[in-house]
C-alpha cells in the first residue's frame, strides 16, 4: 500500500475526549473515528489489526473443535423472557419494538439464541460434545461510554458455547478453551494472566477471566512470581505464594463461564441420553472482547511516539520509507525494497509522500509498523539499508540483498506466531 | 471435515413458511434456521458458503483500488435528520432512543455516515478519487420479511461509496465499479446482467440493477440475443436488438448509483481543489446483497435433490462418501483420499456416519458438494473410485492414484476462479 493513497488521517495532538492512551493513539493514528458516544468508524489501519485479531481467535476455536457460525443482532423478546433476563438485565439492553409492535432487543450477548436452537436441533447424546461460536458485533448501552473501544456501546465479540451431557464433559470443554485462549493471547504477543472470577450476569459456577497486563489497568490482581499464578482476590493466595507476591494491573479481554444447566433448564433443551433419559444439556461460555484486545495491546505496548504494535497484529509489518522524496535514487531504490516485499509476501506499505524525513518517520512511529526499512544516502548504487525495530529501537545496517532474509528473522524473534 | 461433527441438521421434508425454492434448501440443507420473521442465524454449511461470497467481493473491491473500513450499526438520528431521510424514511427503518432519550436508528445503508467522516477527514483534491467500502450487517424493518434471507430484516451488504473532484471522475469511478461487479458474479459462477434502473430512495440521477438470471426471479428484463444488452424497460431497447428480444427473469443482487452531491451539498462535505475553491464532493455508492446472492445462486442453481453449487461458493469442494461405512476396507480407503485431498488444499468433508448409502448420497446432493468421491467395492486393494460431477451428474471411474488430479482439472472445468 502506498502511503499518499492509504486513508489514514494522523492528528498532532492527544484530542481531549481522550482519557487513556490506546483511545488517544487510536485516534491520533488514524485507526478510529468516533461517530457517537461509545460508537466508532474503524478506518483502514484499524481495521486490519481488528481482523488480524479476529483471525487469531477463529484459527485457535477451530483448533479446539469449534464450528462457527453467525446470529442475529436482532432478538425477539419471548426468547429473553424465558430465562427472566428481560426483566433482570437493566437498561444496558437496547429494546425496541418492531413495526407491528413485537419487542425485539439487540443481543449483548446470546445465550438464548444458542440455547433455542440447541433445544431444535441437539436431540442425542451421539451430537455431544459441541462447540459452536460466532464473531459478530453485539450492543450494550453503557451507562458512561469511554475509553474509545474499551467500553463502546457497539462491539466486536467472539462468543463461543459449549454443550455437554454432564459436568464431566463440561469441565474438559472448559479446560480445551481456557488453552485456546492461552494460545490466542500468547500468539497476539500479549503478556496475560488468567484469574479466578464472579459470574455475575451470564451466571454459572466457575468462572475465568483473561486480563492483560498493563500500567494502565483497572484491576489489581497479585502474581506470585515462583508459580506464576494469579489472581484478583486476597484471600485466595495460597501460602506457599505469599513471600513471593507481586502486584499486577490486568485489562479484561476475555471470560469463560461454566453455566451448567442455567440456561438449558428453563428453555428445556433436553438431549436424550445413552441411558434413554432426557436430560438437559451442560453448558458453557467463552467470550473474547476484539476490540477491547486490541485497546489493550495498545496499553501494553507505547511509548510517547505511539503505538509499539506486536508483530502477529500490526497492520502491517514493514514500512518502506524514502528519506528523500525529491531524489529520484532514493525514490527508485525504496520502490525496489517495496516490490521484493511483496512478493516476499510481506504486508508492506512505502512512504511515497513529498513529506519530510522527520514527518515519515514521526508518522511511522505513531502508527507502530513493527519494522522500518530506510532508504537513504547509503543506498544510492546498491549499498546500505537500515532496518529499525520499533519495539526497542534497535537500528541494524543491511545490505540490499540481505533484507528479506533479515526481516524474515527479525520477524521470528519478534513474536511471529501465525499457524495454519 | 467429519460429516459425523459437523453440525448441519437436515430436513427431510420442505417446511411450511418456505414459499421459494431457495429457502427451502436452505433450511432443509442445515444452512440458515429462523430466529424470528427475517431473522435468521447462518449454520457452520451457510455461514461458508457466506465467507467466499464476501471473500471474494472483498478481492475484487481491493483489485478496483477500494479501501476497507467498518462502520456501526447505530447511527444517531442528528446525521439523518441533516439529509431529510429521518423524515423520508418510513417504517422500515427500525429507531429507538438511548438511555439518555437521545434518538438513534439502525442502519440501513450508510450514506450519511460516511459522507459525515469524508467531511471531517477530506481536505483536498489530493486526496481523490477515494474508494471506501464495508462488508457489514443492516438492518431493515421490512413490511412483509419472507423468501427467508432474500428478504430479510437483518442482512449483510457490501457497500462502497466513491467520493471524486468532478462529475468526469465519478464516471471513471462508476465505470470501475461496474467492471469489479462484472468480476464478483462471474467469480461467484453465476449467469448475471447489468440493467438501467431507477434511483428510489438512495437518489441521484444514473444507476445500475446487477441481476441473477433465473427462472424464479421476479424482475422481467429483455436480453438481446445478438448483442447481449439488457434491460428492464421496454422503451430502452435499441431498435437494431428488437428482432433478437428474449425474455429472461432476474433477481436484484447489486445496485449502482451515481450520486452526485445529494449528501455531500446538504451535509456541507466539501474540499478544496486545484483552483484553490471549496467545492461539493461528488460521490457514488455501490452495494451488493451478500446473503441475497447466495440465495440467487440456489435459485438459478438447483434440481430436484437439492442445491448445485458453482465451485467457488460451494461450503465444501469435495465429498468423500464410503458406501459402506461397516466395512473397514471401505472406510480406510475413503479415510486415505481424504486425508490426500486435504493435503493438497481442497476443502473437504468425509462421511464417516453409520448411515446407508442412499441416505448419504441424498444429503451430498442436497448439500450440493460440487464433487462426490465414492468408495466402493472396486476401490478395494487400490482399485477405482467414482467421482460423481453435482452439476451434470457425470460420473467417473479414476484410478486412486489419479483422484487429485482429476479434481483439479474437474475443479478448473467447472468455474473455478479464485484469483490473487
């Protein structure tokens, strides 16, 4: 991508809605744009970390045995009223009524889509274990909107439902996706912690969240820094942790549930099972907050130039920047880099602008392409390149025919973890 | 793919609410099921079958030069009151307040948000022409919701708005799009014409209708045989195509427009061009039905048994069916293929279930896989396998040694167009 076509508007300055720095940097970089309250545009950038996320997260639920699917936004009440959550849930829940005057909400979540059609289509035992999800947008119309896509009031989730014939089986598919989303924030680069938490809401017994560790965190949990374990709750410290505590802030990004049979019960989605008895199905829930990953990788990883992107959710990995725009040589010679990239199959932009060094390079480092090829004076007739590593500003001299071969390595030591 | 985990449960009999033929292979192949009236929840087959329509509507959109962006669902009423369509509009669009009594409505297409973010972040003529689009799902409260996902009242559409200096540069940007949606149809393997139409509620003065043929379609249009032009209206044909008139029926997949500055003049989007004065920016706005073209393609492609796939939508290429899933002769063989065919890139699925042949052939035919590979009592000690052709119902001994090879040249035959 060409930098003078790509539609991405950078600001200079923090803008004062602003309260944190992912949401400042999101929007200086031309990643978001706001369009009400809690409601975003993601531009070109931002959407391109948005589905390299997601991609993660579908890679890693098909893995576990996921099959995906997709549900509606649009739920009829009734289904709400079954479970009682239509008079629980507060004014988070967006209701309206349809033109023949039939009161539809839109999903903040969708245990009771999942749980109807369970109850049609899951008839025996033999279609247990399953896993079925979605990625797909839900609202919630939060009493304060901020922090940008940290607590928007329309969002990108992965939400993923297990059903089991006993608690056996729930426990094993609940030990499957708390792996899975191990590996999904080990694979974006992101350091997390897994805690014991409440249910809250959704319901159920046991529940995890997934926090990403950050300065900026809202909540404390303790690490024990012999065993790693952690949590957000003092009273579960076991003893043998105690000498080595270490206080961490976490940003919530992800929750798994077991919900039992809180759902299936008053919706009667009844299996029959190899006894010949109706029971009803064990379930479990997962969900993955997107764009709240993404506002929490960015807390994770800045520092006062912009956004230090992990390597696996850039938008993309190279930036090709002429210093000198007006010189044909350095012009010629940055297309050239630019080309074999491509074909290289990495995902590259060139800094084609009649722009200054200075501004290429602050624009660069806002936006946080991972590594910088610069194309200046010593490149003329072939010779010198500089690579720099965002993440620690590292510069490494290359010559022409050794780029590839360097940003390939530099790829893998910097947290390269795409798998089939 | 295990048939025996896959989750697409399927109906022997047509359902009642089904008054077209599409929506009853939809819901009888375990594509769709309904959550309420026009809403509906895409299973792990529909949910494929939608991903490569998008998939390759977004190539195409990418090839034209087109930037991808994600626009919210929830847009707030002050953008459609400062076009007039808060009032325009009628019933189908679906409004409601917010826990603050501020009024905001659920998208149906997205002139106004996108004309506000072209106003905030278009400065200059450098900047143009733009293309920005998004794959994203709407929402329309329509009168009589039915067809299942061909009329539905929530749906997923791509739609590009162009923005250029000049009504010269809208043309070429017009012309771009025509050509893009050309390629989406023919990629997509479907019989498809472009016929002039009337603007309706979007506006603006020239537009194109991108049509399905099919048998079932509920728009007339006149084809001219010798030269191939099309269209709806009567009073259009060119006097040299009147004695090659044939009458053909159509169903509406894609709509172009060419705007003009019907949003950019009362929303004040306006940049500063080469003459140093503030001008209009003349825009386009191009849309194609996603879950509608797949809905067209079972219209225009299906018998009796079921849905025939084109290649390049198909959920699966490929079914591998052991006749007798008792003999272990039958099932390793089949296993073998299988795992070859995945190896080599094709999208797969084995049926391993304990079922008769009969049973297992119809639901391959109603599903649609393109490809059946059937494993017999010939295929036993190496021998022949049978690759039954969906499309024509061509069946073909082929050595095991041969069954790649001959998928792919069967695959190439048939329409197999995915492109870079």
């Amino acid at each position: 991508m060409q930098m003078s076509r790509l539609f991405a508007p950078t600001l200079k300055e923090s803008p004062q809605e602003a309260e944190i720095v992912s949401h400042s940097l999101m929007l200086r970089a031309g990643l978001i744009r706001q369009v009400s309250a809690g409601v975003y545009t993601f531009l070109p950038l931002g959407l391109r970390t948005l589905d390299k996320i997601t991609n993660i997260v579908r890679e890693e639920m098909n893995r576990a045995g996921g099959q995906e699917l997709l549900m509606p936004a649009l739920h009829p009440a009734d289904l709400w009223k079954e479970t009682g959550r239509w008079q629980v849930y507060g004014p988070e829940l967006i209701r309206f009524k349809d033109r023949r005057e039939r009161d539809f909400c839109l999903g903040p979540t969708h245990e009771e889509v999942i749980t109807d059609l369970a109850r049609k289509e899951i008839r025996s035992y033999r279609q247990l274990p399953l896993l079925l999800y979605q990625i797909q947008t839900k609202f919630r119309d939060e009493i304060r909107p901020r922090f940008g896509i940290m607590r928007a009031r329309e969002f990108l989730m992965k939400d993923l439902y297990s059903f089991d014939r006993d608690v056996e089986g729930l426990k094993e598919s609940y030990e499957k996706m708390y792996r899975a989303y191990c590996r999904v924030f080990e694979r974006c680069g992101l350091e997390y912690k897994a805690v014991p938490a409440e249910s809250g809401v959704i319901g159920g017994d046991v529940s995890h969240e997934f926090l990403i560790l950050a300065e900026s965190g809202e909540e404390k949990l303790m690490v024990c820094q012999s065993c790693s374990y952690g949590t957000t709750r003092e009273e579960e410290v076991c003893p043998q942790c105690q000498t080595h505590l270490e206080e961490k802030k976490g940003i919530e990004v992800g929750h798994i549930f077991q919900l039992g049979t809180k759902y299936s019960e008053p919706m009667k989605a009844y299996f029959l099972d190899r006894d010949g008895k109706e029971k009803p199905l064990v379930m479990g829930c997962y969900g993955i907050g997107i764009g709240r990953t993404m506002a929490a990788a960015i807390e994770a990883n800045h520092d006062d130039k912009g956004i230090r992107w992990p390597v696996s959710i850039a938008p993309y990995e190279v930036a090709v920047i002429p210093v000198n725009s007006k010189k044909e040589s350095h012009r010629e010679q940055a297309e050239k880099v630019y080309r074999a990239l491509l074909e290289q199959g990495f995902e590259a932009v060139i800094d084609d602008r009649e722009a200054s060094a200075g501004y290429k390079f602050n624009e660069a480092d806002l936006i946080g392409f991972p590594f910088q090829v610069i194309v200046g004076e010593k490149a003329e007739k072939g010779g010198m390149l500089e690579i720099k590593i965002r993440r620690n500003g590292e510069r490494i001299e290359v010559s022409q025919e050794g780029v590839i071969q360097l940003l390939r390595e530099l790829k893998k030591n910097h947290g390269e973890t795409r798998e089939p």
